[in-house]
C-alpha cells in the first residue's frame, strides 16, 4: 500500500475486471423480453386454434356433432367465423345421399387465451338407417391478436362407424 492509501499493482499482475452490478438484472431483463414477444408475437402465428371432437360416443348422431374450437395461445382469437358443411354421407347400401352439401354458419366474437367455446355441425336429415360413412368439413376464420391479418384452417371430421353402420365416434382427419 502506498502513502495514498490505494493499493499499488505488481508489475506483470493484472487486475480483476470491475463489472457492472447492474449486468444480471440487465440480461434477465433482455431473456425475459425476448419470452414476451415469442409467446405474444410468434406463438400466435405458428399456433392456430384446436378442434377438438367426440371420440367415443354410445349413440352417435350423423346428423349432428358439437365441436370444440380451443385456443391454445396466451393472446385471444378474435372474429372466428366457423362453417361447417356435410360433405359426404353413405349409406350402408353404398348409394351417397343427394344434396347433402348443407351448409351451417357461426360466429364467435371473442375466444380468450387458453379457453374454448363450442360449436354444432348439422345436417338436414334425420339419418336412421345404417351408415358406411360421414364426412363433415369445418373452416374457421380468425385473427389472432396481435396480428389483425385473417387466418383460415381447415379440419376435415370423418365418422367412426362400426360393423353395424352405427356411429361409435368423430375423429379429425
């Protein structure tokens, strides 16, 4: 120690670097930043609403299904407009039932992040007779926030029909 009171270095010895204290809290600061913006800006893009339909049912109905639209984001779905059309429906006979192309519209304001809301597909017949197949095709139009560009999915729902023509269930195709 010198007359000053500062303590003097040895020649060829180095000094520790001084840092910042404000460096950890900065970097944190940044990584958590970066976090905010994937979920908010880019999970939106990359990750579109779920649908979700009955697997198993014990009377399945080819002339309805109710439907589950999920969003799976943090940030709302907004405008989702759903259709939902019957776009083939064979009887066990083989023979496709005429004019099945109905088509049942919606609309749901507002789907919150993390939530779901529901929605109905139908037919307008009354289907009483075995089944070989039911096909139904639901679009949905939505914006996610933050983005206020349209974005439309499509999901094709098949029926699961047993040996007696009975629907036992819904899968997405």
């Amino acid at each position: 120690m010198n007359e000053s009171g500062e303590n003097q270095v040895e020649s060829g010895a180095t000094r520790p670097v001084s840092r910042s204290r404000f460096r950890g809290p900065l970097r944190l600061f940044l990584v958590l930043a970066v976090l905010a913006a994937t979920l908010i800006l880019i999970f939106p893009l990359v990750f579109g609403p779920r649908v979700d339909v009955p697997a198993e049912l014990e009377f399945g109905n080819p002339s309805s299904v109710f439907v589950q639209i999920s969003n799976q984001n943090l940030t709302p779905l907004q405008n989702v407009d759903y259709t939902c059309e019957l776009s083939k429906l064979t009887l066990a006979n083989g023979s496709e039932v005429p004019n099945e192309n109905v088509l049942v519209r919606g609309a749901i304001r507002k789907i919150d992040g993390r939530s779901a809301a529901a929605a109905r597909c139908q037919a307008a017949y009354l289907v009483t007779s075995p089944l070989q197949a039911a096909e139904y095709k639901l679009t949905l139009t939505y914006q996610a926030y933050p983005w206020k560009r349209q974005r439309t999915s499509v999901y094709p729902i098949v029926a699961k029909v047993n040996a007696k023509g009975e629907i036992i269930g819904w899968k997405l195709q």
